[in-house]
C-alpha cells in the first residue's frame, strides 16, 4: 500500500491554481498520487476553499469540475465538531491550519503534512515536510 499524506489548502491551489513557482514541486506530488507512489488527503474544508475560489474564477460547474478531478485520486477527510474543538485549544497561531493538522491526524494512516507554511505546524506531531523537500525523499 502506498504511503498516505495530508497536503494543506496552499499545495492543493498552488496545484490548481499554476501558482508559480509553487505549482512545479505540487505538480510533482500530484503526479506521485496520480501514479498511485503516495495516497494523499485533504479535509472538507480545503473542498470548500476550492469551491469558493474556482467558483468565482470560473463557474460552479467549474470548480465543482476541480474537485471531481481531486478525488478522482485523492482522499477526503471530515471536518468536525471534534477537530473544530480540538483546534480552538491547540494554540496553534493559524486556525485553519490547526483544523487541518486535527483532520490529519484522525487517521492513522497519514504520515506527515505537505505544506509551505511550516511554522504554522510547529506544534505538530507527526511529520511536516514542505513540498521540495518532500519531493526530495522520491528521488
């Protein structure tokens, strides 16, 4: 089976989004679950940013588009009460992160967090790669 990892809100839009120069290593990582290498996670809140971001960019047909191809080849994890709760006592300095790190962790099977934002983890306790670096590891 192949190893699990949950990617944060900014690799998944770098992805979509061809953010440069972020979208060449999340293109990377995206290729590695395309191939089926990793199996990677995201939560329903990232769904929902995508949502929100693409729809105004393009349509509702189009951003709800984004997300079939998503999970055509990626997992999503449930946001709820108790990784909502869970984030509000963390201290972590950025709220949205620390709900994503409490959907991460719901699952046994995610062994670290794709992000660019490492200090916003620091608190994790599993571990946290960004992009470059976790590309590194596959070659």
């Amino acid at each position: 089976m192949a190893s699990s990892y949950f990617l944060d809100s900014d690799v998944i839009l770098d992805y979509l989004l061809r953010r440069e120069p972020f979208n060449i290593p999340a293109r990377g990582i995206f290729g590695l679950a395309f191939n089926k290498k990793i199996q990677i996670y995201f939560s329903t809140l990232t769904v929902a940013n995508i949502h929100y971001l693409f729809r105004k960019l393009y349509s509702n047909e189009g951003a709800l588009d984004k997300i079939t191809e998503l999970v055509s080849f990626c997992k999503i994890l449930p946001v709820t009460e108790k990784e909502i709760f869970a984030a509000m006592k963390s201290g972590f300095s950025d709220f949205e992160d620390a709900i994503q790190y409490f959907t991460a962790i719901q699952n046994p099977e995610i062994e670290g967090i794709i992000t660019r934002n490492l200090a916003d983890y620091r608190k994790s306790q599993i571990p946290v790669f960004t992009p470059e670096v976790f590309l590194s590891t596959f070659i």
